[in-house]
C-alpha cells in the first residue's frame, strides 16, 4: 500500500503518544488513558451513541442512567487499555507477567498435550492485547490472526508490538495454511471472534438474544483439524489483570458440516457473551456488532 501523507501525519502523532505513553510508570499510564478516554466519551459523539444504543440493545431492562454510567466506565477502561498496549515497548516480559496473573493455565497445557495445537477463542474483552502478550511473555508458542490497518506505517509499528514477547501475527487474508502450519508443530492460534464479520465469511449466529454476523473460520478449522478451541479472555482487576482460560469447547459430533459449523460458532459467541455479561465495562460496546450484512438472514 502507497503511504501517503495523511498517513504520516497519523503516524507521526501516534509514534508522540506511544513516546509520552512509554516514558510513565504503569499506574499513571493507567490514569492517563482513563483521562483520555473520559474526554473521548466527551467529544466523540457517534462512538457515545453507538456504545449506548449497543448496551440499551444487550441489556434492555436497564434504566438509561445505569447505561450511559457504564458507557462512561467503558471509554475509560478502553483508553487505558490502549495506553497500557502503546507502552509495551518500554516494557520487558517481567514487567508484564508481573501484571497478569493466570487462572486455569493448566487447560492451556492439557489441550497442547494432545498434540493438534490449539485454537484460542477470545474478544475484546478486558486488555485483549496484554493477555496475548502475557500468555508470550511466559513462552507458549502463540500465533494470532489479524486484520492489517488502513495506514501501513501504523499497522507495522502495531504488529511489533504484539510481537515484542515472541508472538506472531498472521495476516486475516490468506491465513488458513499458516493457521493450519502452526497446528501441526503444536502452536497456539488465537482469534478475536466477537466484530462483525462481512457476508461471505460469516454464519448467522446470536449474541445477546439478538442476530449477528460471526466469522466461520475458527469453526470450520476445528471441525477440519480436531484442535480444541479453548477460551480465553483478559479481566481489569484492581490488582492488574486477570487472564481467565476455560475449558475446552466440545464441537458438535454429529449433523450436516453447515449445521455443525453453525452450532460451533453459536457457542462461540456465548461464550463472549457470558464474559460481556459478567464485566459490561470491559466489552468493545463502540463497535456495531448487530448490524447484518445483505448475505445473512436475522
């Protein structure tokens, strides 16, 4: 992709916020992306909207007030987040690790035991980046498939910085052989399964009660592989951060591919869900998950 200069512009901005993110200890970056986002949730009005209309929606017997309360909390949580992945470059692996800790680490290392690999289900959930980047920092063989951005020079600094802890980014495009490499040498694979998927990639499923678009993918690599697809999700404590792992998904046994494929995913996004649920102000409320591409039926 040709860089422009609009591109520049961003980058250069986005290279003098990692700068002031970088040079502060963990707790004030913590603060200065909860002020960040305390002003985002202020001027940007359409992320606002989009955030309590998507709440409203997910959570219907809530009276405004508890909305727009934790709407705020999620823009909050959502700078902070972004200000503690920007200073991951002044960090080293103990000083992340230090950060997290880990409940059910042994799922992780009972699937791997299998010898398939391992298919990781996440979302966006709490800080979906720092887990990754814990889950490296303590040396498991990670892989996660992504989406490039827009401006080339942001999306290279980007993925540096997911893999500064020794994971690897496999591009959304084109990913199925790596994916399917990295299972046979026993690698994990991640995907953030819980955005909009366009039409030719998705399966009707629900999220909330309510229609959604979901990416087939994961689906149809553990039904063709047989690799567990495990859960794992980031949580904000007051401590730092928790990295939840659950127990492997069963896949549907029996049914046409089409059906089982469905079901799979279906599970999948419960599973988010249940997270999205048990902490609203750590879930991606600014994305329109429920808006359905032509392709799939509600």
């Amino acid at each position: 992709m040709r860089v422009t200069t609009v591109h520049r512009l961003e980058f250069a901005a986005f290279r003098a916020l990692e700068a002031v993110v970088g040079s502060l200890s963990w707790p004030r970056r913590v603060a200065f992306g909860r002020l960040v986002g305390r002003l985002w949730y202020r001027v940007d009005r359409g992320h606002r909207r989009v955030a309590t209309e998507n709440l409203g929606r997910a959570f219907p017997d809530w009276p405004a007030s508890r909305v727009e309360a934790v709407a705020r909390a999620n823009f909050e949580h959502l700078g902070a987040t972004a200000a503690e992945f920007l200073g991951l470059g002044a960090e080293a692996p103990e000083g992340v690790l230090a950060r997290c800790r880990f409940e059910g680490l042994e799922r992780l290392d009972e699937a791997r035991a299998l010898g398939r690999g391992v298919l990781v289900l996440s979302g966006h959930q709490g800080n979906w980046e720092l887990a990754g980047a814990a889950i490296s920092a303590r040396g498991y063989p990670l892989w996660g498939v992504g989406k490039r951005m827009k401006n080339p020079l942001a999306d290279r600094k980007i993925t540096a910085l997911r893999q500064r802890f020794g994971a690897t980014v496999i591009p959304h495009r084109d990913a199925v052989r790596p994916v399917l490499r990295v299972l046979r040498d026993g690698g994990l694979v991640g995907f953030l399964l819980d955005q909009r998927a366009p039409g030719r990639e998705a399966v009707p499923s629900r999220f909330f009660g309510q229609p959604v678009a979901t990416n087939q993918g994961l689906a149809l690599l553990a039904l063709k592989t047989g690799s567990p697809v495990v859960p794992v999700f980031g949580e904000r404590v007051a401590e730092g951060h928790v990295v939840r792992i659950g127990a492997p998904l069963a896949a549907p046994a029996e049914g046409p591919r089409e059906e089982r494929v469905q079901r799979f995913t279906q599970a999948f996004d419960a599973a988010v869900e249940e997270e999205a649920r048990r902490r609203p102000e750590q879930w991606f409320w600014v994305h329109r998950r429920w808006r359905l591409p032509r392709e799939v039926k509600g």
